[in-house]
C-alpha cells in the first residue's frame, strides 16, 4: 500500500512509460476501445429501451387488438369472402373461456381508418373529427390523461346512455377560444347536443386515436349511430404473468368457434399483439447489452493483455536497472508492487478514457434524436455496471501485471549487473 504514496515509484513509472510512449499508447487505446465500446453499446440498448417504455408508457404491456375482417376459406356451408362481424357479446365469452384476459375494451368508431367523421358544431366553429365509442374500462388497458377539471366517461355515463364526450387537444383548440373553458359546455355531433366533460391529453403510442378524437359512451354510440350490439374491435389486456402470444391465439380460436370460422382461416380474425412488440424489443435490447458485454470484455482482455506484453519488454530494458535496485536492497515485494501498481495505473487511465469518450458519444446521439420520431430516449449505463467494469479492469491489470513482476523478482542481481 505504502508503493501507491511513494513518490519515487511514480517517477519511475512515469520514465518507464515515456521510454516505451508510442507501443504504451497503442496498447492503452485497445483497453480504452474495448470500454469505448460497452458503453456506448450498452447505452445504446438501454436508449432504445427507455424510448418504447416512454412512448408506451401508458399502455399496458401485455396487451393486444382484435378485429373483424372476411373469411377466406368456405367452412360450414358458407362461402368465401363472408364478411364477420364482433357482438358484445363475444366479450363475455372470452373473458369466461381465457382466463388469461385481464382486461376488455369493446371499442367502436366513426370517422377513423377511412370512413366518414362526425360532423362537430360548437358557435360558429364547425370541424369533422372521428367519434369513438368506449367503455371505462379502456382506461385500465390505456390510461387517458384528462386535463384537470374533467373526467373520462364512466359506468353511469353507460347505463343512463348520458350524452357527454371527451375531447382531444386539438379538437379543443379548433373548436374553443383560447380563453373558453370548454368543460361543462355543449357541442353539437351530428346534431345531437353532447355536454363535454373532459379534455384528453394526446399520447403518441399505441394505436389509441389521435388528439382530434372525440370519446362518447358505447351505450350512448349505439343508440346515435343505430349500430346495436356491433363491436369494431376489441382491446385486450392479458395478466402481467400470462404469455400474450398464446392469449392471442386463444383469443382468435375462440372468435372463430362463435363466429363458425375455419379453424385454418387466417384472415377471418385480424390481429396486432403489442405485447409480443414490447417482448421483442426488450429482447433485442438485452441481445445488444450482452453483445457490448462480450466484445467489450474480449476487447479488453485484448488490451490487457497489450498492457503485459509492454510491461514485459519494458522489464527486459530495465534488467540492469532493476539489477541495481536489488542489488541496493529492494525487497521482491517492493519491485513486484511497482509493476504490478504500473499495469493497474495504465489500465484504470485507460477505462477512464474509454468511459468519458463513450458516454460523450450517448451524449451526441441522444441530443441527435431528440427532435425525431425515433423512440430513443436518455441512453445511459447504470453506474453500477461502470463500477464493474472499472473493478474487472483492475483484477484484470493486477493479474497480468503478475507475469512481468513476477519476471522481475525472478532478476538475480549479480546477472543484471552483467548485463551490457
């Protein structure tokens, strides 16, 4: 310990690297490679990782979607190109069958994927806006942020089929004066007046609309737009515990045993499993940080071994000096602790480096997506894993520094004095 605060061993250290600069810093910069590279693949993963988590952050994860389309295989006498449709009472079944399923939406809407919008009146501002049809429920499966004062609708809005809507940002903006409140005014949806109870904050993610929606109850949506007990599709949360793929394949066996579908028809039932998404995602980043983990450790390992290499040829030039110090009374401790104290010295310099010029890197590309759709966010390395890495480092230049201070010691000082 007393090596590291004796100032003589540094000079020595320090004349030792300056005789050798050129082959020290080549064989630093493979240790500092190899860090360089853990971080910022490591940050890299946990960037891409932390961007789905923001921009799904209010779904939930193990949820996916299902709809309605048209058969493509004849099966119970019925023909080809049959068109099917949901009911509500399909929800029933398969929160009975799949016990699984944590959460059903029943969703309905007019306006989106191509068809015709709701014509909204409030004054003298008039706009066309797609009107959804949903039940309390929605919220548990996507959360709906609603501005303070309001509220998203719930299980009376259902049973008394109240005419009261949600808007979005942007229907509010187009709609209302900057200074009008919009809560508790009435607009006019088709021409039926609907007392506005919320304003929804838009969250870019998930599929769940966009901020010119506007939110109805289902029971009030049925009796505006005469749709009885169709659905137009289903959002559907599984429990945190359950495989999501196989809850969508249940899922779509189930609606195709109530809807007399062929067990083989593949385009009757369509379906999005966001959860499997969110599963490949986080796979993909785990594979990146054990990827970064693996040729980052080998890197180093690489320059480590560099590092002894140096420290052997670095021995070698210095025999008769070391001959001298032996000679003079220098313990085998004393001159094993100097080189073994050189080779950590080069190592941690290096994983300093590796680690600053890394993380300034992380720094350059999350600026570089902030202003981007990229879901990218915050790309760091937890300090714990920097700690280890600066830990392994030092193991790793403590024992290679072993072979060449263990060569050192070896030096018997009368052949180091003969050396010309």
């Amino acid at each position: 310990m007393m090596l590291i605060f004796n100032r003589d061993t540094w000079q020595e250290i320090f004349g030792s690297i300056q005789k050798n600069k050129s082959r020290t810093i080549i064989t630093v910069i493979g240790v500092l490679w190899g860090i360089f590279i853990y971080i910022v693949l490591s940050g890299a993963a946990k960037g891409l990782d932390n961007g789905f988590e923001e921009k799904f952050e209010d779904v939930a994860m193990n949820s996916m979607f299902a709809w309605a389309q048209q058969t493509s295989v004849p099966y119970a006498g019925f023909k080809t190109g049959r068109p099917i449709q949901l009911k509500l009472n399909d929800v029933q079944v398969l929160k009975t069958r799949i016990p699984e399923i944590q959460y059903i939406a029943p969703r309905i809407v007019k306006g989106a994927f191509g068809g015709e919008s709701g014509s909204v009146v409030f004054g003298q501002r008039t706009g066309s806006y797609s009107i959804y049809g949903d039940y309390p429920v929605l919220s548990k499966i996507a959360t709906q942020k609603i501005y303070n004062g309001g509220r998203f609708v719930n299980n009376n809005d259902i049973e008394t089929n109240r005419k009261v809507c949600v808007i979005g940002e942007r229907t509010q903006k187009e709609l209302f004066a900057k200074d009008v409140d919009p809560i508790g005014k009435f607009i006019r949806i088709d021409n039926v007046f609907f007392r506005v109870i919320g304003v929804k904050k838009f969250e870019d993610g998930g599929g769940f609309g966009d901020d010119g929606d506007i939110t109805i109850p289902f029971s009030t949506y049925r009796k505006l737009y005469n749709t009885g007990n169709d659905v137009g599709w289903l959002a559907i949360a599984a429990y945190d515990d359950a495989d999501v793929i196989k809850v969508e394949e249940d899922v779509k066996k189930v609606l195709k045993k109530i809807h007399q579908i062929s067990p083989e028809d593949e385009r009757a039932i369509g379906s999005f499993n966001l959860g499997e998404l969110f599963n490949k995602i986080n796979g993909f980043a785990k594979g990146l940080t054990f990827l970064s983990l693996v040729v980052g450790v080998a890197t180093i390992i690489a320059g480590v071994i560099g590092i002894g290499n140096i420290l052997l040829i670095s021995v070698k030039e210095r025999t008769k000096e070391l001959g001298v110090r032996r000679a003079l009374g220098a313990t085998p401790s004393e001159v094993r602790g100097q080189i073994i104290l050189e080779s950590v010295f080069l190592t941690l310099i290096a994983g300093i480096f590796g680690i600053v010029l890394g993380s300034f890197v992380l720094k350059i590309i999350d600026s570089a997506t902030q202003e981007t759709d990229i879901p990218y966010t915050n790309p760091t390395v937890p300090i714990p894993y920097v700690i280890g890495a600066l830990v392994i480092m030092v193991v790793l230049g403590t024992l290679i520094g072993l072979i060449p201070a263990q060569r050192a010691v070896s030096i018997k000082p009368i052949d180091a004095l003969r050396e010309e």
